[in-house]
C-alpha cells in the first residue's frame, strides 16, 4: 500500500489514494498504521476515492478504527494531495464526505497548494442531530454535570459532534482525565468531540481539543469551526476569528447571511512510503 503522511496544524493522517489503491479492512489498516510505536504514527487514516457527485470522495477513520464524517484539518491535505499528485489542475474542487459535500479553495505558491480554505456548510444546533441528549431546541451556555463538576456547554455540529465549554487556563487543563469524561458520557449516544476553549479578545480564541477515538490532538477543523460558531452566539467573539489551537492558527468566517462557515488554514507532506503488513 503506498501511502502519503500529511498534517494540518500537527492534526496528521495516512492517506491513500484509492483511485489506485484498495483497502480491504480500512478500520483495521487505520489501527495499524495509526500506532506511533508500531506503525507510521498518525491520528487516523483518509482514503481518497472517486465520486459520482463531486470531484473526489473522502473517507476518514480515527486512530481507534472507527469511522468519522468529516475531517477539517483533513479535507485541507486531500486537497493539497489531489492538486500536488497531479489527480487535477484545478484550483476550486469539491470533496463529498459522509457529511456532504465541501468547497475547497487552493492557494497555490510555486505549483503546489499552500493552503486551503474550505466551505464547511452550515452549524448544525438541532440536539437530536449533533446528537446529544438534551431538552429544548439547542444547547448553548447549559449547566451540565462531568465528572462530578459542573460544566457550562454549547454544542453544534460541523459533521462531527462537538461540546464547548470555556474556562481561564487551559495550558494547564489535565486534558486526559477529564477528555474522556466528556467522551462518553451518556448524554452523547456518539461519542463526542470536547473544546476547552480560552478567549483571549474579540478576534483570538484558544483551544484544546479531545477527539474522539482519538485523544488530545494538536488541531480540529471542524472544532475550530464549532468553537467559532459557539463563540459568536455566546457574544464572545466577532464573525470572523482567529483560533490558536496547539499546532498553530485557524482563520474561522461564519456568514451568518449565508449560514456558512469558512475555514482556512495550511496542509503539509510530510513523507511518502510503503505498507507491506
């Protein structure tokens, strides 16, 4: 299987093209290859395949072998990929995902991309479709108890479900004791992904990040952008921010017009080779 390791913002996946390539057991080959000991070392693995209704189809697996609907920080490298390899000389591309399709953007310097930004289509606040378990029409600025304390939450969804809550010193937030608390707490059916979040002024925020299947990872696109969204309707932040995650910064729109949220941040190779397990 050849393979090419990419990040964004440290959030680093295995990808693979599938227009090529074929995957038999793909949550298995994402545990493999995942492992940092054992195998390449990577948050999970994206398969880039053909669609019928944009131009590639992305398909994403965490570190843990289960399968994602999206990925922000992802859906950038696989169009650095597609334009970089060759599979188009497009600059504007459409990837589908299991939670629709994006609009890609290619900022090319020296006939590579440099960076990418991406239409990540409309917050989702309806409980039932995030999911969580919760009453009323949305979860925005609710008390809610984890791990014995109590937490205040907004949560959206940007394809992935995402939970919200702020604090004043993140730095030093034991991320990996109460990360998994959120993770698995009853009231979310799937899992969720947890941003502790820190507002630095009306356009700067930052986070930390518990992904799902996972674990602490350096960068989330799609949290970046529910972060975004969740600041703005708790007035805590202006329409478009800057999000300073631990692998560097995020440029986050939301077109409250439109109801389209905008990302845009970079996508890096770092190294090619070759699976034989």
């Amino acid at each position: 299987m050849k393979f090419t390791k990419m990040e964004g913002l440290g959030n680093d996946y295995v990808y693979v093209n599938c227009l090529e390539e074929q995957i038999a057991d793909p949550s298995k080959t994402a545990i493999e290859v995942s492992d940092r000991h054992f195998g390449i070392g990577s948050d999970g693995l994206i398969l880039i395949k053909p669609s019928d209704k944009a131009d590639f189809f992305m398909e994403m697996y965490n570190a843990d072998g289960s399968q994602g609907k999206m990925c922000g920080n992802g859906i950038r490298c696989v169009g650095k990929f597609v334009y970089d390899y060759g599979l188009t000389d497009k600059t504007e591309i459409t990837v589908d995902t299991l939670a629709g399709i994006k609009y890609l953007s290619l900022n090319i310097e020296n006939k590579a991309v440099k960076s990418v930004r991406v239409n990540m289509g409309k917050p989702e606040f309806t409980p039932a479709l995030i999911p969580v378990k919760a009453d009323g029409d949305v979860v925005i600025d609710k008390e809610f108890i984890f791990g014995g304390n109590a937490y205040r939450i907004t949560c959206v969804s940007m394809g992935n479900p995402h939970c919200i809550t702020y604090m004043d010193d993140i730095k030093n937030l034991e991320i990996e004791k109460i990360g998994p608390v959120f993770e698995n707490d009853s009231i979310f059916p799937d899992r969720v992904n947890t941003e502790f979040v820190e507002v630095i002024d009306r356009d700067t925020l930052s986070m930390r990040v518990w992904e799902r299947g996972s674990g602490e990872t350096l960068a989330c696109g799609t949290g970046a952008c529910a972060v975004a969204v969740a600041s703005i309707l708790n007035g805590l932040c202006n329409d478009s921010v800057t999000v300073k995650l631990l692998g560097g910064d995020l440029k986050i729109t939301w077109d409250r017009e439109a109801d389209v949220v905008y990302m845009e941040g970079p996508a890096n190779i770092v190294f090619t080779g070759e699976w034989n397990r």
